[in-house]
C-alpha cells in the first residue's frame, strides 16, 4: 500500500492517511510516537519490556513531517524523536 494522501490534524492530534486502497486511517500521534522505531526507542522499548514495562513516547507533539524518498516519512517530535522514520509498510501494520 501507498498514501495518496498525509494530512496532519494537529487540533485532533491525528495523522490521517488515505491510502491507495482507498481507504482512510487516522493514526493518532500517540500511537505513532509509541511505535517510534528510532535506536534510542528500540534501546529504552527492549530495556522496559525486560523489566515488563510498557514504552511511554517522550513526545506526542508532532512538529513536522518530512518525506523519505519515496518509501516512508520521517516525524518529527516537539522534544522527542527526530530520526524515527515510518516506512508505508509499518504505517499499514499499524492500521
Ligand atoms: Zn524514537
């Protein structure tokens, strides 16, 4: 799947995508930050679910959305990740 079209709500704090099935997901922010695939959240994420905790994003305020290249997004969070790139394909598991 491919979006045909990323609009951030950020009243809603939602990131709706429509996709090229056509259909529409919103993606709240939270969800997004929590499934943050940075290395710094994949440390804290192994080192939390050792202790039998669940990961909590710093960041749920999303600040900007830059595209990579032509396979995914990076967002960036109001203090909080900057290099957690969500693949299209890791956008759609999320749905
Ligand atoms: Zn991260």
């Amino acid at each position: 799947m491919r979006p045909t079209q990323i609009t951030a709500n950020k009243s809603d704090a939602t990131l709706r995508i429509t996709w090229d099935t056509g259909r529409t997901v919103d993606y709240p922010f939270y969800q997004l930050a929590a499934a943050c695939k940075c290395a710094a959240c994949n440390d804290e994420r192994a080192r939390l679910s050792a202790e039998g905790k669940a990961f909590v994003p710093k960041s749920a305020v999303l600040e900007a959305i830059e595209p990579v290249g032509s396979y995914g997004i990076n967002i960036l969070w109001k203090d909080g990740c900057r290099y957690g790139i969500y693949t299209w394909d890791s956008l759609a598991a999320l749905a």
